[in-house]
C-alpha cells in the first residue's frame, strides 16, 4: 500500500475513446486506477473536446517518475487524442530540443491492448511485424526526451479471451505498476 | 350614414392603416401617424367618424391595458426600487407644474381657484403617448424610461385626491349634484369608508392575482383552449378596470397593479402575447380619437391664442421638471429627455376638464380651450420628440465629446471590423469572442446602463436604437465588414436585418435568432448565417445530463454533435419549404420522426459491443480464426 502523504510517483495517461464498449480496457484501467503510487489520468474523459490545457499537462508531466501510457492499438498507433497530447504537450524546449530537458531520467512505460492475437504480429503473420517493432515511435520519443524505455505491457487479443484471463492480466499489470512506483519511489 | 359598425369600422382602419405607414416612412413614428388620421377622419375635416366620445371611451381601454402590460413587466422588488422615482421626482412634479401653471394663469387673471384646477388638471402627462414614443425609440427600457414611468405612475395615483379635491375650488354653480362622470360607487361615503373601500380593492387585486388568478390559469392552461386563455386574460384587465372605477381610483393604475402581481407567475409570457395585439389595435384608436378631437375651428378661430397656450404650456411643463430632475442627480441628457416626453397634457386632463365643468370649478368655453390645448400638446409630442434628436445629433457633432443619449463615434471607432448590434447576454459573449482575437469592434446598445458599465471597462459601446440606418452609418458600416444581431426584440433583429441587409449589401450579417422560425425569418430578410439562441445551451446541457447519467464525457460529447449535424441537416432541408405553412409542418412531423430513428440508430451504435472502427468486433471472427490456427497467421 501507498505510505500516507507519499505523492503517486507513477502517471497512467489512459486514452480510449469509447472505454464503455471494451471490456479488457474497463478491467485495465480499473487495475490502474487501484494500483499503488500510481495516478491515473484519463484523456478522454478530461478532454472530449479535444481542447487540451498544455500547461496543465507538462505541470503532471513534471510531476511524476515514471509516464506510463495506457491504450487499445488503434491502426498500430495510439488512438488520435494521446497522438494529439504527444504533439500539443511534449513540445521543443519541454520535452526536447534546446532547453527541452524538463523529462530527462524519467521512464516511459507503455501498456496497451491489441486487438489481433499475439501471432499476428510477428513477420510472417498478418501484420508482419513485431508489437516491438510497432512501438519504436514511442521508443524512439523517450529516447529524444532522454527517458528511460521500460519493458512494455501487451495484451493480445483482448477481444477474445475470457474474464478469468482478463483478470489475470489486469493483476499482472498492476503488479507491474506497483513495481514500478516502488523503485521510482527508492530512486529518488 | 357613419353610424354604422362596419362603416366605422372600415374608416377608422384605413385612415390607420394608411397614415401610419406613410408616418412610418417619414419616420415620424406610429404615435404621430395615428394622430395625424383622427384629425384627417375628424369632425374637423373629413367628419367621417361618429360617436367619437363612445369610441374614445372604448378606446381608452388601450391605455388599461397598455399599463397592465407594463405592470407584467415590472416585478414587485422592482416597482420598489423605483420608489424614490415614483414618490419623489413624481410628486414633486405634479405638485411644482400645478403651482408654475396656476401662478401663470392667474397672470392672465384667472381667479386663483379656477388658475389652480386647471394647473392640477395641466400638470398630468400622457402615459400612452410618452411610453409608445418612447417605446419606439428604444427608450422604455433605460433610465429615461424608468425615470418618466415614475413621474407618470404618481400622476395616476394623483387622480384620486383630484376628484376629491377639485370640487373644493368651486366658484360657479354646481351643475350637477351626484357626480355623473365618475362612476364611483363610493363616492358618496364618508372619506374614511372610501380609504377602506380603496385598500380593499388593491388588496383584492392582489391577493386574487396570487390566490385565484394562478389556478385559474393553471387548469385553462391545461383545458389547451387557446381562445378562454385569451379571454380569461381580457376578463382579468376588464374586471379590475371595473373594481378600480368603483372605487373611485384610476383603472389604469389598477391594470397595472394586477400586471405587477402577475409579472412572477408562470403565465406571464402567455399573458403578454396573447394581450399585446389588444393593447397596439386599441391604443391606435385612442391616438387616433385624441387626433379627432382636436379642435380645428378653435385653432382657426384663435390661433395665436393656442399656439401661445401650447408654447407656454409645455416650455412651463419642460422647464419645471428638467430642474427638479436635475436637483434629483439627473444629467442634463437624462433631465432634459425625460422632460422633453413629458412636455404634454394627458388624456386624464381631457376627464378632469369635464368632471371640472360638471363640479362649476372651471366654465364650459375655458375648458374647451384647455382641451384643445392639451390635445394639441398631446400631438406636438411626437413632433417635438424628433426635433429634439435632430438638436441633440447636431450638438453631439459639434461637440463629441459628451454624449450619452446618443452615440458618438470617436476616430478610433470610424473603422472597425464588426458592428455588433445589441450587448446583452447574447451579443457580449460573441463580441468578447472576437475581441479577445483582436478583431476592432463598435457595439451598439440600447440599454444605457449597460453601456455605462462597459465604458468603464474600457470598451467601445455606443447608446443607439441600430435599426436606426444613420446610426449604423454613422457606427462605420459602409467600411465594416461583418454586422452581427444580437438583440433579443425579434421583430427589431428581423427589422434590423433586413435594412442593414438593403443599404450595406457588402456586410456579412450574422443574426441571433429566437428560434427556427425566426431563424428562417432572418435568412429571408438576408442574413447570411442564423444562430438560434439557445440551441448550443440546450446541448451543452444535454451533454451535462448524459455525464451526470453515467455517459464517458467524450461519448457524450460525440452524442451532442451528432445531434447537432443532425439537427442543422434538418434546418437546411426545410429551409425551402419555409414559408409554405402546410408543407412545412408536414416535413417537420417527419423530420421528427427522422430524429427518433436517428436517436434509436445513435442508442444502437453506442451500445456496448457494437461495431465501429474503435471496435472491429466485426473481425472478431477472423481473429478467432486466426488464433486457432497453428502458428503464425496469413492476412486476414
């Protein structure tokens, strides 16, 4: 459990534009919001406008050790309002570039859903690449702001496995979450 | 031969009809226009009309009703800011002209009783004239108008103590022992039982108003009998018009005071439209029955004498209340526009006179002068109205610097990119808007409070009616760009438009509009884009109750622009059909229906499991498909 008055050292930024129809994501984010040293901050509910506030954001950015980011893998990328938080609030001189090294030493985690199963991605299955090899734009991202790539979490085909399953992988991941907090929290 | 209803009738309408649109054009106002064709219709002219006392009788129920919608307007904690208005410029005018008058008459020797009924008879202003005047200047509203309502609504109230007191300065014979023309029940009682009397009749008016009145409208309001609903509001003026008459006190104040317990019922928009036509038909004819009685033989007969009477008595009338309004803290626009409306003889004066006659206080070739006099007075309002706006457009060119009731334009102000026309809680929002992305703005307004409170904020705004073309001009609209009508009179936005949209063919005219009709309206009248008012709100608050029911807030979003397309489709689509009553309301019932299927197809598309491209359940299959295979899959 969190130590009382302890700041969460872990951001989930969570993104799904219609959370109420996918049932792996509901128990997902469920699992996050609960977890320990972990603050949960959801997109689409913040902002179903799309009018993001910048500043609000990089003050959370700046918050924070670890940034994890939560998704379904929408056309093997991130569904468009995390695209749009990417590209209004890591901006040069923040995130990156010169003077941009407010995110420097912290990790980037990424946790997200897929819809195909895990044989899909691989180079002779349908999608012809690897979750790895469709990530690295994110990798890529953290390693121009200077973070720390973690680990990512998958869920493979989330649409087809059962609740029990579900479940275990909404424990693994907020174990995974709880770790992180953890040595975020020994490290600083 | 002009006996007849329908001869009658038929006269009184056209010579309405026509003369007030040509005054219209003229710009010379309604009020004039209505004037103008009593004295054309006559006895003095034309002499077409024929019981013109029955019908100016009948007429003066105008009035009645004109205050009871007044009253509609003004909530009680209203009426009781206003009181210092009421009781302190009021009184105090009535009082001063009364004696300014009386000492004047007795100049020219008239005995000192005599001198002063008819300075208490000469001090009572026109209500109907002043507030439709001021009505159709955009003034009722503002400060001159609460200001003037005040002095008027103290000389109703004065009519009581009049009766009263005017038999006292008797010095003919009584002619008639029991008073004929008023039909006070209580005027033979002792004075003590007609204080009650009167206190019981306003207590009757108002508590029926809380009490009866309500219920009484709630279960006609649901009986969904539009025509009892308009009757039983008639019933209502007519009735208290009546109790107030009984008891001795004016049945105009009473209108009003039953339209001021009514302004916080429910029914108070319904009250409004459903009089509102009785109130402009029949206060035409009271313009028009004033316009008839005036005397045109006496005028001819003396008319130095009159012209002098008239001069005299609105310069004493102009003179008295500008000072007092101006010891009351009023600035010279306010005082001086407020005594400028009230300059006349009222329509009371014409009762007074002859109550006056009756009680031997005043002798009958007297009193017809003073008619006249008053009536001349009456039609000189309209008159001396616009001669007061020329005098005052052309002072604030010489010197524009100090203007309140009417604009001036600074250089800085001689180009903007928009004029918004109308400030409230419509056109500020928009405006703030596009301030706030440096567009040069002129707002024009007709409240001059507002305009105050802006200026102190630094802001461009301007006092003016903006159906006024001039004033358009003069706010930069041959070199605007962009004209936006936001002021919440519909007919003056539709008016406003359709002007703007005739003189200025280079302005792009966006227009709030009260709702799809009126919507469609200003697209007829040419404006280029319509925004019904509360359309976004009703959304945004429809969004609210589906986040509060548990929606994602993004979900709900979506649904409400959804909605929107949808609705803005439909509003596209009808749009030819405007105009076409039947075919209108026949495509509406189906774009109903259209929205039920919408909102069933939306229930299903949202539903949980549904498919779209945030959730391919449609491909679950070949996924499953693909997971059963050994090994890695093919393309789906």
């Amino acid at each position: 459990m969190e130590p009382e008055g302890r700041e969460p050292s872990v951001l989930v930024v969570f993104a799904h534009p219609a959370l109420e129809r996918s049932r792996a994501n509901t128990v997902l984010a469920g699992a996050a919001r609960d977890a320990a040293g972990v603050r949960f901050h959801d997109l689409y509910e913040t902002y179903p406008d799309f009018v993001i506030d910048v500043e609000a954001e990089q003050r959370k950015l700046l918050a924070h050790q670890v940034i994890a980011l939560q998704f379904p893998m929408y056309w093997y990328s991130t569904p468009a309002l995390m695209k749009e938080w990417l590209d209004l609030v890591w901006l040069h001189g923040f995130a990156y570039g010169k003077g941009g090294d407010r995110l420097k030493g912290k990790q980037l985690f990424v946790a997200c859903t897929t819809g195909g199963p895990a044989q899909a991605y691989h180079k002779r299955g349908y999608n012809r690449f690897t979750m790895e090899e469709f990530l690295r734009p994110l990798e890529q991202t953290a390693a121009l702001c200077g973070m720390t790539w973690e680990n990512p979490y998958v869920v493979h085909g989330a649409r087809l496995k059962d609740d029990a399953h579900i479940q275990g992988e909404a424990d693994r991941y907020r174990a995974r979450l709880e770790g992180l907090a953890a040595s975020a929290r020994e490290t600083v | 031969m002009h006996g007849d209803f329908l001869t009658q009738a038929l006269v009184y309408l056209a010579a309405g009809v026509v003369t007030v649109a040509a005054a219209k054009k003229l710009g010379l106002g309604s009020v004039l226009g209505y004037l103008i064709a009593g004295a054309l219709i006559g006895p003095f002219a034309l002499n077409l009309t024929g019981e013109a006392e029955d019908v100016m009788a009948f007429a003066e129920f105008g009035v009645v009703i004109l205050l009871f919608l007044i009253g509609l307007e003004v909530r009680p904690a209203l009426l009781w800011s206003m009181r210092k208005t009421i009781f302190g410029l009021g009184g105090a005018q009535v009082v001063a002209t009364a004696l300014a008058i009386a000492g004047a008459s007795m100049i020219f020797g008239l005995p000192w009783p005599t001198a002063l009924a008819a300075g208490l008879v000469l001090a009572m202003s026109s209500t109907a004239i002043v507030l439709q005047t001021l009505d159709e200047k955009g003034l009722r509203q503002g400060p001159v108008g609460r200001a003037a309502f005040g002095v008027l609504l103290l000389q109703d109230l004065a009519i009581i103590p009049l009766f009263a007191l005017l038999p006292l300065l008797a010095t003919g014979p009584v002619q008639l022992t029991s008073d004929t023309h008023s039909t006070s029940l209580v005027a033979d009682l002792p004075a003590w039982m007609q204080a009650l009397a009167v206190l019981a009749a306003v207590g009757a008016v108002v508590g029926g108003g809380r009490f009866v009145v309500r219920p009484v409208f709630r279960f006609i309001a649901q009986s969904r009998l539009r025509e009892i609903f308009t009757a039983t509001s008639l019933l209502i003026v007519v009735g208290v018009a009546l109790l107030m008459q009984i008891v001795g006190l004016s049945p105009a104040l009473g209108a009003f005071l039953a339209g001021v317990v009514l302004a916080e019922s429910e029914f108070r928009r319904e009250l409004e439209t459903d009089i509102e036509p009785f109130r402009g038909l029949l206060l035409g004819l009271f313009f028009i029955t004033v316009g008839a009685t005036i005397d045109f033989g006496l005028i001819l007969r003396e008319p130095l004498l009159l012209i002098g009477l008239v001069l005299g008595l609105m310069a004493l009338k102009f003179v008295v209340l500008f000072a007092l309004a101006r010891v009351g803290g009023a600035s010279n626009r306010l005082a001086a526009t407020v005594a400028v409306a009230l300059a006349q003889g009222g329509e009371f004066a014409f009762v007074l006179l002859t109550f006056t006659v009756g009680a031997g206080v005043i002798s009958q070739p007297l009193a017809d002068l003073l008619t006249a006099v008053v009536a001349v007075s009456m039609a000189m309002t309209p008159l001396t109205v616009i001669v007061y706006e020329k005098i005052l457009t052309f002072l604030d060119r010489k010197n524009p610097t100090e203007s309140i009731a009417d604009p001036t334009f600074e250089e800085e102000d001689a180009e903007p990119d928009i004029i918004i026309a109308g400030f409230g809680r419509f056109g500020q929002v928009t405006g703030r808007l596009l301030m706030a992305n440096g567009f040069k703005s002129t707002v024009l307004d007709a409240d001059i409070e507002m305009i105050d409170l802006l200026r102190r904020f630094g802001r461009r705004v301007h006092y003016g009616d903006a159906t006024r073309l001039d004033l358009l001009r003069q706010a930069g609209a041959e070199r605007a760009r962009m004209l936006i009508v936001a002021i919440d009179d519909q007919e003056k936005a539709a008016e406003l438009v359709e002007r703007a949209r005739e003189a200025f063919p280079h302005l792009t005219i966006l227009a709030r509009a009260f709702d799809r009709r009126h919507a469609y309206d200003m697209l007829a009248n040419g404006a280029d884009a319509v925004e019904r008012e509360t359309f976004e709100g009703a959304l945004a608050m429809g969004v609210t109750a589906l986040k509060s029911l548990g929606f994602r807030a993004h979900r709900a979003h979506r649904a409400a622009d959804y909605f929107r397309r949808h609705d803005l489709r439909t509003f596209e689509e009808l749009r030819p059909m405007w105009g076409q009553t039947e075919a209108y309301m026949l495509a509406s019932r189906d774009a109903a229906q259209t929205m039920d299927r919408l909102l069933a197809a939306d229930l299903a598309t949202m539903k949980p499991g549904a498919a779209d491209g945030w959730d391919p359940s449609g491909r679950d299959e070949d996924q499953r498909e693909a997971a059963e295979q050994e090994g890695p899959a093919r393309p789906a």
